[in-house]
C-alpha cells in the first residue's frame, strides 16, 4: 500500500491527469442520472474535486479495496453516489458500464445512495449526520490497536444541521483523533434553496470552538486541495493534536454551467437536451441512447465481497459462578474487567473497545476503565454519534460495547443501530435499566419496547439474562462473537437461579447457546415462558402453584433472537396451556413471537401474553409489577384461569 500524499505537491502530469479525469467523471455523474432519471448532480458535482483528489492521492488502492494499511473514506452525504461511483470507475475501481446498467435498478450494487458493497465504499450511507461518527468509529479503532490509516469523511453543508455532528465532532476533539480529516463541500445550497435560508448556522464557527483545526480550501483547486488534504494528515496544521476540517468552499453543478448554483439540480436529472450541451461544453460524446439501449437490454453484473476480519482473537477467560444475588449490570460489569485484564496486554488481543455515555458508575464499566484506561471511551450524552461509532469501529479488528440504559442505546438511536446492522457491522450493545425494573426514574427511562425494537433489526441477535450466572456467560459469549448482539438487562439484583437441588443453573460449566431456551423448572399442566427478571417470579410462581397441586413448567427464554422454535412447539404439543410472562410491551414482545410461532406452524394451543400495559409510573418494580398484574401472585390467578380451576 503506498503512502497517501508522498509528494509535496501535485506533478504536472499528475494534475493533467485530474483535469481529464474531471471532465470525463462530470460527464459519466451526468449519463447515471440521465440513464436513471433520478439522482443527485448538483452535490456529486461540487464534491467531485475533492473525491478525485482524495482516490488519486490517499492511501488507496483499486487493487486492493480491502487492505488493512488502507486510508478510509467515509462519504457521509450518501446521495452523491454518482460522483462517487464515477470517480470510483476513473481510477479502476470497476468498468463505468456496470454503473451505467445498475445504477439505482433493483438488485444492483449500485444504489441510489453509497454502499460498501461497492469496491472502494467504506460504510453505506444515505442518513444525513452519521458520517462523521462512523469516521470517528475508525479513528478510535486505529488508536485503540496502533493502526496508522488516516480516515477521511465527506459531508455536505446542510447536512451540517444535525446534531449528531456535534456530537461526533466533541467526540474526535476531546480523544485527539488527529487521524480523522473531515471535509464539508460547502456549496451554500441544499434541497430547499439556500442553507442559510433553511437552517442559518455558522458552520466554521461550530468547527472551530469544538477545538478542530479548520482549512479553508477552494473545494475545485487540485493543487490546493492536495496541500490541504496533505497537510491534515500530516499533522502541519495549528493544533497538530486536533483533527482537521476542510471548508471546501464549492460550486453547486459546478463544471455545468446553466446547473451551477441551480438548487434545483440537488436531486433532479438532467433532460437529454441539457445533458447534450453539457457533454458539448465538458468536451465528451454525447452517447445517452446509445448507453440507454445497453441498459435496457442489460443488467449490470457486477458483485463484489465485502472482507471483514471476523476472526476475533481475545482470551474469554472462564465463567465466574456466583452463588449470592446480585444486579446483572455488576456480573457483566465484572467480566468486562475480567476480559479486560486478561487481553489488554496479551500479544494479539483485540481490543475491547467501550463507550459509555456518561453512566459509567450505572452500566458497572468502572473496574473495565480502571483494567484498561485506553480501552474505555467516554462518549458523553452523545448516544447517537457513540452508537453509530461502535457500528463503524467493530469492523476494524476491535471489539467495540456501547453502554447506557437501554432507553438511550436501543430506542433513542434505533436508526444509528439499524445502519449499523446494513452494514453488516457487529456492534456490542450492552445495556442495563431495562422494562419497568428500572423502578422509580419512571417511564421515561423503562424500555419497555426494545424487543420490538431489535425484532426489526434483521442481523441483531438479542439476548435477556435471567440472573448473574447467566449474565457472565451470555457476555464472554457476546464479545467472542463476530457479529451485533444486544444484551437487555434491568437493574434490580436478582436471585441466583438454582436446579431443583439448589445448585446454580447457570454456574460451573454451564454455556450459553443462542436460539436454546432453557428449562428452569419442571411441569405438565401450563408452561410459562418468561426471561431477565421475571423468570425467578416465575418460579415463585411455579412454587406457589405446586403447593395448590398445579405444575406450572418455567422456561427462561434469554435468546429473544433468535428464539427457540423447538420450545415453542414442544411446549404446545405436550402441554397446551402456554403463558408469557415479560417485563415488556405486551403487545410486541415475547408474547408476539410465541403466537406468531404457533400461528406460522398451524398449532392450536391455549395461549395467554402477560406483559407490559401501559407506560409505567414511577415506584418499586414490585409495585410497577403489581400495577399491570405482573407479579407472581397474577401468574398464578391467571393460570388457574386457564385451566379453569
Ligand atoms: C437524516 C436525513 N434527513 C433528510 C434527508 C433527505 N436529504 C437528502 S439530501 C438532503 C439535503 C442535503 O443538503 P447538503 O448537505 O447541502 O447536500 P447538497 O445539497 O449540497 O448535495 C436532504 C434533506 C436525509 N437523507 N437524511
């Protein structure tokens, strides 16, 4: 891999080359938009100089689109996707033509807004504000594990109205993240007209007292973007420890003439008599019919791999038994220090990389930050730039955990999360403070829809332990595993669940399997399925009944996703009578996908969902409980209802 901006400046050849380049890759961003008629001229046109610049000058390599010494390149205004894909195809990337056939077609790689499905893609983007913290993401990897990419980020100017950036922004400041260099192609338009119109803010201004060191650059000068570009990354700037911005000061359509600084061209294509004058002033062939006909006739067929280390090299260490109750947060607090003590300075550790958002004391990380200080990040109230940072950062060989309640992390950033799931990342989110167990902050703070929430999430895995034991094995299990887990738990100690001889269920050698429920207790006349912290009410429940003669069997159903069909069914057949039993909303939790089994498999059985109502109040989780007919003694009523005695 070579060195990106080697030389002090652009050779002539070199800047012969961009201008050709230029008017080539101006004309093919014409004939994507013409051929699909849809997609984005006016940014692809104003940023075109600065990815030209960037692919010809960073350390980049059509040859090897994967190699880990490589810079990355974040394009955070996804909808430029045709500057983009024409500067890709320039420099080898892969033939325009594919482009051409599929650009914004279905089933193609070539979307309507960037995915790294595309070779030289790094992060699929299209959700404005999330780029600069998924750069930040790669930033802290590569200080995390020594590695000496720089990463660059892409944005547009009124993309800048989102607070996200903000949050990133502090984030890179405050960690030094001298290997991150931003660039806003500051065009002064965005869809509605003018930025200052829609949004009057003083972008400089935000960048500057956030502590970044800020270039200003004329956005369509080679030479000029080359010695900025070339002295961010190498530190020659006035806080050589800050990060670097350039304010690339731009033209909307720029190379266009009748287009430039015309808003309208944002998002509109160009009609075949534009596009004729403009291949006319760009000095190109007019080939529109010619290249229509080919993609009527053809699809493109062009696939390319995604390579991700997925090999996760940590020393998991063997599970802890605890035998006296305690919260699930401090097991999970316990073996992120065990973990952490164990790798931080092991000979090819992958580093565990966490984040809290200003609940460190709360999410247990203390004894982890104390293990390993420089693998603990304090992200602050930022949860949707540090959940988007940990999507980005678990593809660079760390292992990255973002944790806070489980408000904050799942429901608060579900779009952070679901990009981060589109790019088949494999975030940690490990969360305490769930359901109505979070007791007395009230309703804002309880999750009582994260199932729902992470049910949508097509690659998220989700796990609910049901005490510390549990806790201990599904989070060795969780950080070994290339891909996005979220663990659930709430925040009340919980008893040590035991057998029926008083042994710990989930002690000694006992191993958490994803998609296996487990059977707690023993029954044949009901079966209730329940996880986290109702699964001891369960089995007070079950010790309740028996005394009246009823054999209620407790399963603990702690892989939410994915589920265990086989439990389900098992149960139904051989029993009859199902309840479940969650501290979640009724209507979309565990109860939800145990009827959607038995429905999806023709399976008549008696089926009761007991779960969470209404928004709760603030109080004890008994009585939050107690209030939406929760607690064991409900169990109980209602079984007995069910079967009618
Ligand atoms: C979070 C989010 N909100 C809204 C949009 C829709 N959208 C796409 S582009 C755009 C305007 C972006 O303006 P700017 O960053 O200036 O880009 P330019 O117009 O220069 O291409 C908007 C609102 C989006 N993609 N993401």
């Amino acid at each position: 891999m070579r060195q990106g901006f080697e030389t002090p400046s652009l050779s002539v050849d070199q800047s012969a080359h961009l201008a050709e380049l230029r008017r080539s890759a101006a004309a093919d961003i014409v004939r994507l938009v013409s051929l699909s008629a849809s997609g984005h001229p006016g940014g692809s046109l104003s940023s075109l100089d600065a990815l030209l610049v960037l692919y010809a000058s960073a350390a980049l390599d059509p040859a090897a689109p994967h190699h880990a010494d490589r810079d990355r390149l974040v394009v955070s205004h996804g909808h430029i996707s045709p500057g983009v894909y024409a500067t890709l195809a320039g420099f080898g990337y892969f033939d325009i033509r594919e482009a051409f056939r599929g650009f914004r077609r279905a089933g193609s790689v070539f979307g309507g807004h960037v995915e790294s499905v595309v070779p030289g893609v790094e992060w699929n983007t299209g959700n404005l504000g999330q780029g600069l913290s998924v750069g930040a993401g790669f930033a802290m990897a590569a200080r995390a594990r020594g590695a000496s990419f720089t990463t660059f980020v892409g944005m547009g100017d009124g993309e800048q109205q989102k607070g996200q950036i903000g949050e990133a922004r502090r984030f890179a400041a405050k960690y030094k993240l001298n290997n991150l260099v931003a660039f806003i192609d500051f065009n002064g338009l965005q869809i509605g007209g003018k930025i200052s119109d829609v949004m009057p803010q003083d972008i400089r201004a935000s960048w500057v007292a956030d502590g970044w060191n800020v270039l200003d650059v004329d956005g369509h000068d080679h030479a000029a973007l080359y010695a900025a570009f070339r002295a961010a990354v190498r530190h020659e700037t006035a806080n050589p420890d800050a990060p670097t911005l350039l304010l690339l000061k731009t033209v909307m359509g720029k190379g266009i003439s009748f287009i430039e600084n015309d808003h309208n061209y944002h998002g509109q294509a160009l009609t075949d008599e534009m596009a004729a004058r403009a291949f006319a002033e760009l000095g190109q062939t007019s080939n529109l019919a010619e290249l229509r006909a080919d993609r009527a006739a053809n699809r493109d067929s062009f696939h390319h791999h995604i390579v991700v280390d997925r090999d996760i090299n940590l020393d998991l260490g063997e599970p802890l038994t605890y035998t006296e109750s305690n919260d699930c947060r401090s097991a999970y607090g316990n073996a992120m220090t065990d973990l952490a003590k164990r790798n931080v300075d092991r000979p090819g550790s992958w580093p565990i990389v966490a984040v809290s958002a200003d609940l460190e004391g709360s999410v247990k990380l203390g004894g982890f930050r104390k293990a390993a200080p420089n693998w603990f990040f304090e992200g602050g109230i930022a949860e949707h730039s540090s959940a988007a940072m940990v999507g980005a950062a678990s593809k660079e060989r760390v292992v990255p955990v973002f944790s806070t309640f489980g408000m904050f992390a799942f429901a608060e950033t579900y779009n952070q999360n679901r990009l981060s799931d589109q790019n088949g990342a494999a975030p940690k989110i490990i969360v305490t403070h769930c359901g109505l167990d979070v007791g007395e902050d009230g309703p804002t703070h309880q999750c009582i829809d994260y199932v729902s929430l992470l049910r949508n999430l097509y690659g998220f895995e989700l796990f609910v332990p049901a005490d510390p034991n549990e806790t201990d094995r599904i989070v060795r299990h969780a950080i070994g595993r290339y891909a996005p887990i979220a663990v659930a738990m709430g925040r009340s100690k919980l008893p040590i669940l035991t057998d029926e001889t008083g042994a710990p269920l989930y002690g000694g050698s006992a191993t958490f399997e994803p998609g296996r429920w487990t059977t707690v207790r023993n029954g044949t006349d009901a079966v209730v399925f329940a996880y986290g912290s109702m699964v001891y009410r369960a089995v007070a429940a079950h010790d309740l009944l028996r005394a009246k003669g009823i054999s209620l069997k407790v399963v603990n159903a702690s892989s939410l996703k994915p589920h265990d069909e086989a439990a389900i069914l098992d149960a139904a057949r051989s029993i009859g009578t199902l309840l479940t039993y969650e501290d979640q909303c009724v209507h979309t939790g565990l109860g939800a996908i145990v009827a959607a089994t038995l429905g999806d498999n023709g399976i008549a059985a008696r089926l009761r969902r007991l779960g969470v109502k209404q928004y709760g109040t603030s109080g004890k989780p008994d009585d939050l409980y107690a209030e939406q007919g929760l607690s064991p003694a409900d169990l109980v009523r209602n079984v007995e209802e069910l079967l009618g005695k």
